[in-house]
C-alpha cells in the first residue's frame, strides 16, 4: 500500500519543543523527507534523511528513523510562530522511479 | 528568479469547460511534476516527466493531459471540467527526486 499517515494537528506553545510524528508503508524506501507548507504557498523541503541513517540533525531541526516500525518523526526545537505551517512527511515509493507519496500532513500551530 | 512558476494563480471555470494551467522553471532540472491537493490537504502525484518523455502517470481520468513542450516547461490540460477536479495543482521540478521544488500552486475552482 501506499498509506504515510500522520496526526492532524498540533499545538505548542512558542519557545516549546514540536514533535511530529508519520509512520510509512514501504520499507524499500531510500529517502524519507519532511517538507513545509505555509499558507497559500507550495511545499518546501525541510529535510530528508537516507533509510541507513536513524538520525540527522540541522540546527533546530531533528529527524528521528526508526526503520524496525517505519516511523519517521520530526523535532523542532524552540519552536517560532514562523514555524506556524503544514508538515507533510513523504517517502520515495518504487524503487527508481521518482515518486514521492506524501502524508496527510499535520498542521502545527505555535501559541505565543 | 523563480525557480519554479505556475499560471494563473487562481482559476475559476463552469463545469464542462477546458482549461490549461502553465508551469515553467528555470533550475535547468530534467524531471516535472503535477500534484494534486484536495481540500483535505491531501497532496497525490499525477503525472512526471523526465527530458520530456512521461515517466509516471498515476491513475488519472484521461480528461486530464499533460504536454512537456521542452525540458524546463510542464503544462497540464484539463477536459470537460468536473465539480471534482476543484483542488490546488502544485508543479515541481527536480534534478534527483529527494530535491523537489515547488510552485506555488494554481486553485482551480470548477462552478
């Protein structure tokens, strides 16, 4: 299948840590990726992290991998109301081709 | 520069029409896309090209056509206009797949 489910929604309060969680369905994929959406704009790409690694950071951004359960989580820490937005994860899906199968997104929401 | 662009922004059409919606960038990437994001938010591929040539074609009513004229343009039309096919239509373009960039997104409303 090609399900990449994630939580709806989140709310933190600015200055907390922001957890967002997606669990994936093909375990073949090479790169997993989190992208951004602000609103009224396109996606844009975060971060990706490749499927040997289990972690990677990049300044207030933390991705964690657990490949065992396929779950992808992004941590972004101090979180800004700029950070205010949908986060969609994504994996690659078969094999070579250059398909990307998204998550329902979860829209996160920074209290001031 | 925009990378990636897209027109119109908006587009507001009556069922039974057909409409084309433009994308353009200017990266010098080989690969195109065409998603489509309901109003759930939910994002799906619909078509990418590589130099040209259709390389994914998801499943998508034949109403719906897309024409790579050259590698840095990607334009999709749309047959007979459905309530259904009302949705924002994002382009993207990429030189490896885990780099995608965006445009910002034609809505499409279908009255």
């Amino acid at each position: 299948g090609e399900d990449v489910e994630q939580s709806l929604f989140l709310s933190v309060r600015e200055g907390d840590s922001s957890v967002i969680n997606c669990t994936y369905t093909d375990s073949s994929s090479t790169y997993l990726y989190w992208y951004k959406q602000e609103p009224g704009a396109g996606l844009q790409l975060l971060t990706y992290i490749f499927s040997n690694m289990d972690m990677k950071q990049d300044q207030r951004l933390t991705v964690l991998l657990n490949k065992k359960d396929k779950h992808l989580s992004l941590r972004i820490a101090d979180t800004q109301t700029g950070d205010s937005a949908i986060y969609f994860c994504a994996e690659t899906y078969g094999g070579a081709t250059n398909k990307l199968i998204f998550g329902t997104g979860t829209l996160l929401a920074v209290q001031p | 520069d925009t990378a990636v662009s897209q027109t119109p922004k908006y587009l507001v059409t009556q069922m039974g029409n057909d409409k084309s919606i433009k994308c353009e960038q200017n990266l010098g990437h080989d690969t195109m896309y065409w998603y489509k994001q309901d109003s759930k938010k939910f994002l799906k591929i619909m078509f990418s090209y590589n130099n040209k040539e259709l390389i994914i074609n998801e499943t998508v009513p034949n109403r719906f056509s897309p024409k790579s004229p050259d590698k840095a343009h990607l334009n999709l039309h749309i047959n007979s206009l459905e309530l259904g096919d009302s949705a924002v239509y994002f382009c993207a373009s990429s030189q490896v797949v885990h780099e995608q960039y965006f445009g910002p997104g034609t809505r499409l409303t279908v009255t």
